[in-house]
C-alpha cells in the first residue's frame, strides 16, 4: 500500500506496518465494526438491533476501539465511565453494566461474549 506524504513521495507501508501503526479507531454510526459476529454491521445496525451491551462491552474490554460521545451517550456509557483510550477497564464496564441491570445481575451476562469465545476454543480441540 503507498501514501502520498506531505512532501509529495510516496510512502510503501505493507499491511503489518499499518496494523502495528492503529493507535485508536473511532467509530461512528456508519462505522461497519469488522469484529466477530457482526463483521458486516455497522455501529447504527447494532443500537437499533438492541446490541448495546455489546457495544458497551467493546468500549470497556478492546483497546484501540472508541466510540463518537454521541454514541457513548445513546449506548448509555455515563461521563464518569469514560475511559483512557487506547486501553481496557474490563473492572468498570462490569461496574456500569451491574448499575444498569440492577446489583442482581450475575457477572455471566457481561462476559458472556469473553465466555462463548472460551467456549468456541474449547470445541476446537
């Protein structure tokens, strides 16, 4: 692949390089997220198909993925949950999901997308 730099050469950068290079990815509503299950959804189809919590789950437990503040707001993340990012708080995104679920909640709903990949290797072997 080769970018145009602002001195007018060209720049050759394979793949690997650029993936090393991704220090954070904002997404929008258009945004297709590219990740497992919902490879070919975008951000919109996700909120209107009630995949919040999915959504949240990605904020808190996936590095270099960050959402607009509008869409942090409309999957109901609160300021004070915001995190640093590039980074993870897998502790305060179970701390929200408890909050908006009621304390009864058990921990299997949050993780029950970290536990159906565990599950998925298992079957493998």
């Amino acid at each position: 692949m080769s970018f145009k730099s602002i001195d007018g050469n060209f720049l050759d950068i394979t793949n690997d390089e650029l993936d090393n290079q991704l220090i954070l990815r904002t997404l929008t509503k258009k945004t297709k997220l590219k990740i497992r299950k919902y490879y070919d959804k975008t951000v919109q189809d996700l909120i209107e198909g009630e995949q919040k919590d999915y959504l949240r789950w990605c904020y808190f437990n996936l590095e270099k993925i960050s959402f607009t503040e509008d869409i942090l707001k409309e999957i109901k993340i609160p300021k004070k949950y915001y995190i640093n990012k590039p980074g993870i708080n897998k502790e305060l995104g179970e701390e929200l999901e408890k909050t908006l679920r009621g304390e009864k909640t058990s921990k299997y709903h949050f993780n029950k997308y970290k536990f159906h990949k565990d599950r998925l290797k298992k079957d493998k072997s």
